[in-house]
C-alpha cells in the first residue's frame, strides 16, 4: 500500500494520532526527543514547524527509533506521517511574542510559559515561544507588556524544502476571518504537495459556524480528497486534563458533522483531526457524545505529560526514562485511538 493510501487509512479507521511539536516550536534536540518517544510509543504523525532543519531532527527522533531494539516498540515499525505547520498572520500558532519596555518586571510571566521560553532576563527564546498567549494573560494590566511578531515564512520557498527533508503533508492554520487572502495561501499549500494531505486547521474565535462550513467548502474545492480539517476547540487550550479543557475541541468537530458532512454527501468522508485542548479524555468524550472523528492531535498536553523524562533522554540510547516517557506516551495514545489500523494493514 502507498503511503497516501495508508495515511487514508489510518483516517478512515479514526486510528490517527498526531503529536504537534508546535508549529513555531524550533528547538532541534527537543523535537528529535519527542518525535523518538513518541514513535516508539505508536505515534502515527507528528506536526512540526515548517524548517527543514526541524524536519530533519524529527527524522532524525523517527530513524532512532524504528532501528531502536526495544521491546516497548509499539507502532511494528511503521513510519509516522510528517506534516509542517504553516499560518495565516492573525493565526495564534504562527505568532511569537515579544516583551516590551512596558515591562515592570513582575517576572509572573516566566511561570505561566509551557515551554520554558521566558528566561530570568525576560528575553523570549523565539525558538521555544509557540504563541499561546499564556504570558499576556497573567501580565498585569498595568504594564500590558506583551506583543506578538509574525513567524513569517514564504510557502512557496520554505515548503518543499520541507518536503526534500521529508515531510510528507502540509497544515496551514487559517484560523482568521478573511477569504481570499487564506484561500489564495491554501491554493499555494497544495501546489506544494500536488499528491500529498493537505490540512486546513480551523477554530470558531473568528468565525460563525456558517462561516467555518463556507470555508471548507472552500478549501474542499482545490484539495478535494486531499484534504483534512483539523478541528481546534481552543487553541493551545492548555494542560489541565479534564473534560472541560476538551469540550470545545469535541464541540467543533460536532459542529462540522452536523452541519456538512451529515447533510452534504460530497463531505460525507471528509476527515476530521479534534485538536485545541486535547487530552487523554477526548477521545472518550468524542465517543460518548456520538462524536465521529478521524484522528486527534494533541500538543500541550502531550508534550507535558513526558517533559520531566526528556531531559535525561538521550535520542537511540535506552534508560528509565525512556521506558517511563514511552509508557506515558503510550497510554496517551490507547485512551484516545481504538486502535483497527494494525487490522487493517495488511487488507
Ligand atoms: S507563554 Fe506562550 S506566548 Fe508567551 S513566551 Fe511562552 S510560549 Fe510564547
Ligand atoms: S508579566 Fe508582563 S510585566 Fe511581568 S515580567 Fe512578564 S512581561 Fe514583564
């Protein structure tokens, strides 16, 4: 089987996990640490930054692994997809934030970072920052010391650059209200990848649930069975792991069933990724609220839960912590995906 009929697969049997490293996340060691865990763990996908250099160390994490010797190897030596992440400016996953004089160094942002990105001389490590907005929330009003630049990327340049490196699949982040301007980056997206999965990831914060079914509408049009929606509840929604840090990205994804791919027959297939506040309990709340999907990808949460092991964790090499990381991983991924793929392989 080719690989963009296993990646349908993988969609069709709702048995594709996605670990996001973070579209503006750029820390080489960190992804290839990640990206190897994972895979051992049973990953299907990671999302990284569009950088060849952060594809190559995602490579890299997956080489290691599908040659590692382990009796923790869970995915039966199955490459995980490659996808890189790209936005629209306004889109909260493309954006780095920026501390300005306005500062009264109150230093309650450094805490609030998920990923280490605020030092004690409050200069943002634009490699670590991924846009969650955590530091301004918790900035005191009275200094509002806290701006976002654009990580802007030409597209036409940087992606098949990624592509040569080995990625295989394309997400733009168009969570922004304007038509033409996302749609005429989606046609340039998928001219990059004119075989490949192409991912349109959407969230409601600018846009009316009539005004989300437009868009893919839109966007279906040029990508046709190309394309993916990846669902985002909140974006970055945060770590707490409950019910109701998921809800939104459950919500979402009911939305588009409900409203296009239950009444429209040419969507009927259309994948759905649940992302934006995922956790170990999204998929069970997806399946309790009738909620078909996909897939899920989950960043924060998934990062987090494995954070405290990949200090010590050397890419290739076996420790405690590798078999901890890996264990966590991997119970992650089992309460999300019920997994048929391994069914189906070989049909
Ligand atoms: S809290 Fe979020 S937006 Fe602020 S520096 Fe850290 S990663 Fe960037
Ligand atoms: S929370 Fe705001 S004022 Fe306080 S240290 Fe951070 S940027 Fe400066």
């Amino acid at each position: 089987m080719d690989r963009f009929s296993r990646y349908k697969q993988l969609l069709s049997s709702s048995s594709f996990f996605k670990l996001v490293c973070g579209a503006g996340y750029e820390e080489l060691e960190q992804v290839s640490k990640l990206t190897f865990v994972y895979t051992l763990a049973g990953c299907t996908g990671f999302d990284v930054s569009a950088n060849p250099l952060v594809v190559e160390a995602c490579n890299k994490g997956i080489e290691a692994a599908l040659s590692f010797d382990s009796p923790y190897f869970s995915n039966d030596g199955e490459r995980p997809f490659i996808t890189v992440s790209v936005g629209m400016p306004g889109d909260h996953h493309v954006r780095k934030a920026v501390i300005t004089q306005d500062c009264i160094g109150c230093n309650l942002c450094i805490p609030s970072c998920p990923t280490e990105a605020i030092p004690s001389n409050l200069e943002v490590i634009e490699d670590r920052c991924i846009g969650c907005g955590n530091c301004e929330a918790v900035c005191p009003p009275s200094a509002s010391a806290i701006e976002y630049i654009h990580n802007e990327k030409e597209i036409s340049l940087v992606l098949p650059l990624c592509i040569q490196a080995g990625a295989e699949s394309v997400e733009l982040h168009a969570a922004i209200a304007d038509d033409i301007t996302t749609i005429k980056e989606w046609t340039t997206v998928c001219e990059c990848v004119p075989e490949g999965i192409v991912s349109m990831c959407l969230d409601r914060k600018h846009m009316t649930n009539v005004h989300l079914v437009e868009r893919i509408k839109l966007a279906k049009e040029i990508a046709d069975d190309r394309l993916i929606i990846q669902a985002d509840g909140v974006p970055m929604g945060g770590s707490a792991n409950n019910f109701n840090t998921t809800l939104q990205a459950v919500a979402i994804a009911d939305i588009i069933n409900k409203e296009l791919k239950f009444k429209d027959r040419k969507f009927n297939n259309l994948p759905i990724l649940i992302s934006g506040g995922t956790n170990t309990l999204t998929g069970k709340l997806a399946r309790q609220c009738g909620v078909p999907f996909s897939g899920i990808s989950i960043g924060t949460h998934a990062r987090n839960i494995v954070r405290p092991e990949l200090e010590s964790i050397v890419v290739g090499e076996s420790s405690i912590h590798l078999t901890e990381a890996i264990s966590l991983a991997e119970n992650l991924i089992r309460s999300n995906i019920i997994d048929q793929s391994k069914k189906l392989v070989n049909c």
